[in-house]
C-alpha cells in the first residue's frame, strides 16, 4: 500500500494544458462509493468502516468541442479522447461517507485538426473531486440523502472556466426506491461555478451555473451475481449563456451497462453509451469499463447485551463470525456472544430458541442452502455440548440460504450484512 501511494502522489502531481476544453470535457464521473449504479448516486452510503476503491477508464468519440459550422455533419470530425478516473470513498458514520476522485486524461487522437476546435496540449490529472454524502432516512428499499461535492480544476489556459477561475461546488439530492427486483435512483442538483475572466484567445465565455441531475435503474441477475444498469445524466445552463460552439452548454447522455461481482470484494464494471442531446462533452458514442474493490468490516457503533436485545426485537442477529465458507466459528468474541446468549435463555426457563443461518447470494443456491444449515446447527451444537442445563428439544436450527436477504446483494457491504445468524425466542 505504501508503494502504491507514493506512485500515486506522483502522478497527481503532474498536470496539463488545454486549448479550449477543460475539466467539463469529462461527463463520465464514476461514483466513489461504488454502490448500486455507476455515475448515479444512491441514499444509500458506505458503511462505517468499509472502503472502496475504484478505477474507471472510459472512451468518448466525437466529444472535443468544434468551433466551425459542419453544416450538421459531425462524421467528418473525428475525435477520440480516453479519460481515467481513480476514485477511493469511505465509511465514516452511519448514514455519513466521504470519498475524493483524481480524473485524468491519458490519451486523444484527432483526425482533422484544419478546423478551429478544442483539444489538450498535454495528459495527466485534470481536477481533484471531493464530495461528502449523507443519507436523511432510509432503509434497503427507499431513502433519501444529500451530496456535497467540489471541484478543483488543475487544467492550465482552461477557457471554460477562465482565467483565475475558484472551485466549483455542486449540492444534490439523491432518492432511490426499490421495486420488487429493480431499483431506481434519481439525482437532482444545482452547480455552483466561480468562472473566471474571459480568455482572449477564444471566443467563448467560461460557464456558468448549471441545474444537473440524472435517473437511474438496475436489475440483480442473483443467478449471475450480475446486475444490469441504465442510467441518463446531463447538465442545462442556470443562466443565459452565449452559444460559442455548435455543441450547446445543455447535455444528455445514457448508459446501459453491467457490474460483474466476481469475487465478494472485486466488482467489475463495462459498458456503453450515447449522446441523447448534444452538448459539452457529449460524445456520440462512448465505451467504459471499470472495477470497484471494497474491503473492511462493518463497525458496530452500539453495543448492548443480548437480554436487551430481545427485549426491544423479535428476532436478533449476534455477531457470530464464520471462517471463510465453513460452519467453523471463528474468534472468542463469537464464543463470548453465545456464552451470554445460554446465560439469559437459563435465566428465561421456558422457551424455544429458534437459530436460522443466512448467506450471501454468491454461489449456487444449493451450496447456500447447505452452507446456512451447517452454520445454524454449529450453532446449535454449541450451545448444547457447553451448557448441560440447554435442553435438545429447546434448540432448532434451520438454513434459509440465500433467500431471506436484509440487504443489497450487489455490493460488499450489503452481503455482508446478509451472512448472518438470526435468533428468535419462541414462550409459550
């Protein structure tokens, strides 16, 4: 990790030049808590404790702004520019997260460079993106939160935004519902800019204000640990605004793409899309791939003995570790958690204690299936070789697999939470 910083600060170091197109050349900004879509926000944030870091390249082609008219026939231009983005969120409370995103511009081709258009003079780090979410309500199927991000230009002679130009800062609202396997998300936002003074160079004036948003839908395919997301994003001018190319300040663009969860950590991402109206930085076509690793456990930020526990909820999960994909339990503070779960069920007497294993939805069902049985009777199994006073006939144990999930299974903190051991009290 020390290496990969070091090589990394490097590289943010450098920055580069443009012509006449700057950091709103790059409309494809992946999210960097990796949930749910890919340019889309979501309420939901990162757990507390959880990481995620992502990398994204993209390629738009037809996207450099052209200052001559075409007599509409854009085909005769040629352009090809390859973005990067390196994007790392975290977990800081409940319902709070933060992340930071370093785009970069690796590589353009231009085929006719006769007419008066805007290109880069250089590749490297365009910008330095931090944004904060925090979620106002919400459970697995709806919620709502706010994003505040801002946008620190490092593109030198930029025209969009200007000589001495400051941040720009964009304040956005996310909602998202979930309806029986599909989830829909929608952001709506209003972009602060500071431009600074016209460049003499070229006859455009920096961009002003601009109301953004953007809708979103994805699909889990369980059987495939895949899912399946469209999304449509753009920007409209706040203010009245000079037309200084024949590409207009408002833009509309849609993806269709799909995340891959190849292992429970890594997800990868691929897809394309299109301009719908074209605008700044909207490309006829553009492809991207990308990956998103999360790492970190969940941080419990209450704890509270078991008798309470069930005395607030009818069903409890105790934070009973597994090893990786076994009915072993794995550490003391399991063992400790199960020793005072037999101490309060000899103190009640009377009961019937139900235990239900629950997995994630990576693998086969069947494997869940069994896997979830052999974790609730390990359990079970447990409590009844430590504690002689536990009655056999008290105790039932059963495996619902993957098909109970309290969570999104289509990212690391949502199957998480979904591998769990359930408990519930039956008194007569």
């Amino acid at each position: 990790m020390k290496n990969i910083a070091i090589i990394t600060l490097l590289f943010f170091s450098m920055n580069i030049n443009a012509n006449v197109v700057g950091t709103d050349a790059q409309n494809f900004n992946a999210i960097t808590s990796g949930l749910d879509f890919v340019t889309v926000h979501s309420s939901e944030t990162l757990e507390p404790g959880i990481f995620n870091i992502g990398f994204f390249l993209n390629l738009g082609v037809n996207t450099l702004p052209i200052f001559e008219d075409n007599q509409g026939n854009r085909t005769k231009f040629k352009d090809e520019i390859l973005g990067a983005d390196i994007n790392i969120g975290y977990g800081l409370k409940e319902n709070w997260d933060v992340g930071i995103s370093f785009p970069q511009i690796w590589y353009q081709r231009i085929e006719d460079t006769s007419v008066f258009r805007g290109f880069y003079e250089g590749y490297g780090n365009t910008e330095i993106r931090v944004n904060t979410k925090y979620r106002f309500f919400g459970d697995q199927d709806y919620g709502l939160a706010t994003i505040l991000s801002v946008n620190f230009d490092r593109i030198k002679n930029n025209p969009y935004t200007g000589t001495d130009a400051g941040p720009t800062a964009n304040l956005e609202l996310a909602y998202d519902k979930k309806i029986n396997d599909v989830a829909y998300g929608a952001n709506i936002g209003y972009r602060f800019r500071s431009p600074g003074k016209p460049s003499a160079a070229v006859p455009i004036n920096p961009i002003a204000d601009q109301w953004i948003g953007s809708l979103a839908a994805s699909y889990l395919m369980t059987k495939y640990d895949a899912k399946l997301i469209a999304e449509v994003f753009g920007s409209f001018p706040a203010v009245n605004n000079n037309k200084e190319d024949y590409r207009a300040h408002s833009s509309l663009e849609a993806l269709l793409g799909v995340k891959y969860d190849h292992t429970r950590n890594l997800a990868v991402h691929f897809g394309a899309g299109t301009a719908i109206q074209h605008g700044t930085a909207t490309p006829d076509w553009r492809v991207y791939s990308g990956i998103n690793y999360a790492f970190g456990e969940i941080e419990k930020t209450v704890d509270v003995s078991v008798a309470k526990k069930f005395q607030t909820q009818d069903r409890v999960v105790l934070d009973i570790n597994f090893e990786f994909d076994s009915d072993k339990i794995k550490d003391q503070i399991s063992y400790d958690t199960l020793n005072e779960l037999a101490e309060y069920l000899m103190a009640v007497g009377n009961y019937k204690l139900m235990i239900s294993g629950h997995t994630d939805s990576v693998g086969s069902e069947s494997y869940n299936m069994d896997l979830s049985n052999r974790r609730a009777n390990s359990v079970r199994k447990y409590l009844l070789t430590k504690f002689s006073k536990i009655k056999e006939q008290n105790l039932v144990a059963q495996g619902f697999g993957e098909s109970m999930p309290i969570a999104d299974n289509g990212n690391y903190q949502g199957r998480q939470k979904n591998r769990r051991v359930e408990f519930k009290i039956e008194k007569p």
